[in-house]
C-alpha cells in the first residue's frame, strides 16, 4: 500500500547531516534516515521537536560528490511528524525549502 504522507520518492543516502532548532547556539549531528527533493527523515534525540516547529538543516557534501571541496547546503525546514522509536531516540519527518546558496565548508 502507497504512503500518502510522502510526496516523493525518498533515498537512502549517507552524508553527514546536522539541525538546528530554534533553541539551539550550534547545529547537532543527527542519524539521516532517508531524504528526498522535498523532504527527510533523521533519528536524533531531539526532546524539543513538535510538529510545525521550524529547523534549519545543513548538509555536508564531500569531496566525492561536488567533485570540488567539502560544501555545506543550509535548508530551512518544518517538522511534519515526530515519532518515538525508543526511550532516547526520535524518528524526525520535515518538509524542506533553501535557505542559502552553497558555501564552503
């Protein structure tokens, strides 16, 4: 059965990924579940997430994949679902929209 909460096909990838919430001075490296062009999914330990609570995502992107150096993309985000996976672990859903061109790390 199709999941009608997803719009699109998310992947499974492996790239260092941090948030930062609005209560937060530094961004904090989470676990990247999956992500798709308008979406992703992270475990983290997140105890002040909320549906609707705003983020700001930043992906590093290495070498392997820019083909240059090391650059991070910050997208902005919204929380859509936070599901309890275990008693110190969040399972984390949020909508993305950029926020800032590439930069270098």
């Amino acid at each position: 059965m199709e999941d009608k909460r997803r719009s699109g096909p998310r992947s499974v990838i492996c790239l260092p990924i941090s948030v930062k919430t609005s209560n937060d001075e530094v961004p904090r490296p989470v676990h990247l579940r999956d992500m798709s062009a308008h979406g992703i999914a992270v475990f983290a330990d997140f105890a002040d997430l909320d549906p609707m609570s705003q983020i700001e995502v930043i992906v590093s992107v290495p070498y392997e994949i820019s083909l240059t150096e090391e650059i991070q993309v910050r997208l902005g985000g919204q929380v859509i679902r936070v599901d309890n996976d275990s008693q110190d672990r969040r399972s984390i859903a949020a909508s993305l929209f950029p926020i800032a061109a590439l930069g270098h790390a």
